[in-house]
C-alpha cells in the first residue's frame, strides 16, 4: 500500500513538472509574439504606399482581390473578381479612387467617372495604418495582439523576402480561427497571411514604392517620392 501511494505521487508531481513546463514555455513564446507584433504594428505605421493580393476559395466560389494603395496621393486602385465552379457567370470589378472623385473601369478598358462615390477611400486605410488601428486590408495585428495566441513558426521566403511564420488562434463565434502570418526578418512587416476557415492567402509587397497605375491622367495627382522596398 505504502509503495503504491508513493508511486501515486510521484506520478502526481510528474505531471505537474510537465504543465508547469508547458506553461512556462507557452507563455514565454506568447510574449515574445506579442513583442515581435507591436513592432510590426509600429513598422506599418511609416506604410505610405504598398500592392495587396487576396485569394479566397470557401466552398465552389473563388474570390479574387487586388489592392494598391499611395497614401501621398490619396490614391486607391482596386479589383475583384468572383466566380463559381456550379455556375458559368462571372463578376469583375475595377474601381479607382482618388480623393473623392471615383471611377469605374469598362469593358472596352476605359475609366468614367463613377454614378455614386464612396468617399476617400485610400484617406481610411492609411489613416487606420498611421493610428495602429486594424485595416481590412492587411492581417488585424492589433487584434491579434489583443486577443490571439501566437506562436512561433519557421523562416521561409515570400516573394524573395526573408519573413518568419507565426501562428495565430483567435476566438471566432463559438470556434477558433488560425491563421499564420509570416512577418519580415529585417523590417517586421507582413508578407503573407493566411486564414484557414475561408481558405484564404493574402500576399503583401511593394511597400512604400511608387505604384505605377493605369488610370486617367486628369485624375492623378503628383506621384509619391518615397522611396520603395519589396
């Protein structure tokens, strides 16, 4: 009896080594992703120009984006295009957006002015980049600070930049969401993302060049002169 209680505790106490261990080890690599993204955050703040890609496949549909963004010229240019494998239609979208004027591609491949503007649109996304805040552009980095468990990943190369992975678990309705995010070696910024319930990848680059943009000339002002990095 004597040596069955014994073995019982020692069973015990070798249990709590290896949670306690976990513990410290998970707690200590959470912190340091927490570190690693507030640098990210405060990197993405100095963003004034950069080139966004989205592909997402839930179910039979396949989105498509496109984002490219100059905040020097409150400039946005964007695309979508959405289909489906159980239908034959199609639905493509191009629209430039230049301060408040806003103009609509054709089928021909000319601009006209839009019927209805939605604003500045390139003045909110660079306003949320300069304050910290979350963009529905770029991976939700403030978030993902708040409320997500990071962990570390492997070096890869994206795009020929040197990023690592961090996985990301967030709360989402009544599951989880993981997504990764791969964030630069040298300047911390995001290169790729991916989110694993829309099946999605987002690609980043670009960031602060001179975007070079087909669109009408009367609406596009003076070109940035900040210099650009991949």
């Amino acid at each position: 009896m004597g040596d069955r209680y014994w073995l019982w505790v020692g069973a015990r106490l070798l249990v709590g080594v290896v949670i306690v261990g976990w513990a410290f080890s998970y707690l200590n690599t959470n912190g340091s992703g927490e570190k690693e993204f507030q640098k990210t955050l405060d990197a993405m703040k100095q963003v004034h120009s950069f080139r966004a890609t989205f592909l997402a496949a839930p179910g039979t549909q396949q989105n498509q984006m496109l984002w490219e963004v100059d905040c020097n010229r409150d400039l946005l240019h964007y695309q979508w295009h959405v289909s489906d494998t159980n239908s034959s239609s199609e639905l493509n979208q191009e629209q430039l957006h230049v301060g408040y004027k806003q103009f609509d591609r054709q089928t021909d491949g000319s601009w006209v002015p839009a019927k209805y503007s939605s604003g500045p649109v390139a003045k909110g996304i660079c306003s949320n980049l300069s304050q910290g805040n979350d963009t529905n552009v770029f991976p939700p980095i403030a978030t993902m600070i708040r409320r997500g468990i990071i962990q570390k990943g492997d070096k890869k190369t994206v795009n020929g930049v040197r990023c690592r992975e961090w996985l990301v678990t967030l709360k989402a309705g009544r599951g989880l969401e993981h997504d990764t995010v791969c964030l630069g070696l040298d300047d911390h910024l995001p290169y790729e993302m991916t989110v694993d319930w829309e099946h999605s990848h987002s690609a980043y680059s670009d960031y602060n060049a001179a975007l070079q943009i087909d669109a009408p000339d009367a609406a596009l002002r003076p070109a940035s002169t900040n210099g650009g990095s991949n």
